[in-house]
C-alpha cells in the first residue's frame, strides 16, 4: 500500500463505528478519546442520527477517531505518504507520525468547536460547481466575492462565502457549469473561519510533535515533507481557514516509491 489518506467532514454515515466496537479495546479508547475531544464518540459513532453527527463540532473528532481506527487495521508499514481532507489532515498528521494520536484528537475537538462557533457569527456556506473551464469558475467565484475553497476533484472547485452571494452566483453560473448547494454549517477553508485559525494556533504550539515516520502531504501545498515543523505547521492550525487542493493531493502520492 502506497498512500493513506483520510476524509473528511460528509464520509460520515449513522452507526458507522458500530462493527469496530466489536474488536478487543476499540470501546476503551473511543471512552478515553471522548474526554480528550469533549463528545461521546461512542454515542456518535453508533447511535446518533444523521443530523447529529452533522453537527461540526461533533463530526471532525469523530472522523479523526475512525481514522486513527482504521489504520490500526491496515498493512501501515510500506505507506510511503499520508495524506487528508479538510479535518482529515489532523488523522494523517498523526499516522505519519507527526502528532500522537491524544493530540490529534484534542487538536480536532478544538477545532471543530471552534470553527462552529465561527459559524454562528454570520450567514455562509458553500456550494459545488461541477464542470466548465476551472480558470473562468475561479473568476466567477471571486466576481461574486467568494472564494474557491476546495478543488475536490477534475471539474469540481467549490464556492464558499456569503449566503446571498452563492445565490447569485446560482442564478448566473459560469458556463457549462452547474451549481449544487452543500449542507455544511458554514464557509469552511476561508477567512470567515480566521477564529477559529487563531483559537487552534493558541493551542496547536503545545502538542506533541514526534519525528515523522512517513511523508506528509497538506493539500494546499501538495509537496510530501518529512520535516515534523513544516507539517504541523501546514495542517494543525492553518487548516481551518486555507483551501484544499484533494485532488491535485490525491495524484502526488502516485509519484512516491514503495519502501
């Protein structure tokens, strides 16, 4: 197995976490990771509804918690790089070695009670725009005052920013475009999460940072590093508020060579 790479926020799905509770210790450490991340990660991870586990605060400890799981379970000794999404990135920090495991779940409770409160502060949100020419999508985008958040794959770069100008630019998409509205609680990966940015940075400085067993990728720079500092940089407290680059990402670890 060549890369690793971790979603983030909407591969959540209700009970998800309910058939690895059934391995020996996945329940202990949920409980132990729930006082970390302030949640019930059990609760959501196995009862909670679809509505619940939406909520921003909740969902990014835990897809960190199912990340961290699942890698238990994988052949992690010949990954060349780790890499994530959005909330994800927190999880590939800490398989690549560049946080522990406690920290990255800290770190993602912080984060996402932060970037929630950042979203109460004005109406935002996002919307997909999938297909048309990427250079004239990115021009309507910043014509309308918004900002190109995410770039999620070949011919799909998402909008994010206030409410009434992703309506506008709903109304008069660019061509060959069409225009899909995202159930998310806010504009995420812009300057309206900057709270949230400072709030983590205030605590990210103290984590624990062990020398990096892999390469890391953050998304927006889509350069592997093997340096703990230039990682935990990138990812930990720059994330909420940066794009992210998932597919150009995505392709990078193709280039790496097995061990």
């Amino acid at each position: 197995m060549l890369a690793v790479l971790s979603p983030g926020q909407g591969s959540q799905k209700p009970g998800f976490l309910t058939p690895w509770l059934e391995l020996p210790g996945t329940e202990a450490r949920l409980r132990w990771w729930s006082a970390l991340a302030g949640v019930d990660l059990v609760h959501l991870g196995t009862e909670a509804d679809a509505e619940e586990i939406k909520d921003t605060a909740r969902t990014q400890p835990l897809l960190v918690a199912a990340a961290l799981l699942a890698a238990e379970h994988l052949p992690m000794y010949d990954v060349a790089v780790v890499a994530g999404h959005s909330v994800g990135e927190l999880g590939a920090a800490a398989l690549g070695g560049v946080l522990t495991s406690e920290s990255a779940i800290t770190l993602a409770g912080v984060r996402g009670r932060e970037m929630a409160a950042a979203c109460a502060l004005e109406p935002t949100s996002m919307a997909a725009l999938l297909g048309g020419d990427a250079d004239e999508v990115v021009a309507a985008i910043e014509a309308y005052g918004l900002y190109p958040a995410n770039r999620n794959g070949t011919g799909q770069i998402v909008a994010a920013g206030a409410i009434d100008s992703l309506g506008k630019l709903a109304a008069e998409p660019p061509a060959k475009t069409r225009v899909i509205t995202l159930q998310v609680a806010g504009a995420f990966h812009t300057p309206f999460m900057a709270p949230a940015e400072r709030a983590l940075a205030a605590v990210a400085g103290a984590s624990a940072r062990p020398t990096p067993a892999r390469s890391c990728c953050p998304t927006w720079t889509v350069r592997p590093s093997t340096t703990a500092a230039s990682c935990f940089s990138d990812w930990s407290a720059r994330s909420p508020r940066r794009s992210a680059g998932t597919c150009a990402c995505v392709r990078s670890p193709t280039s790496a060579s097995p061990r």
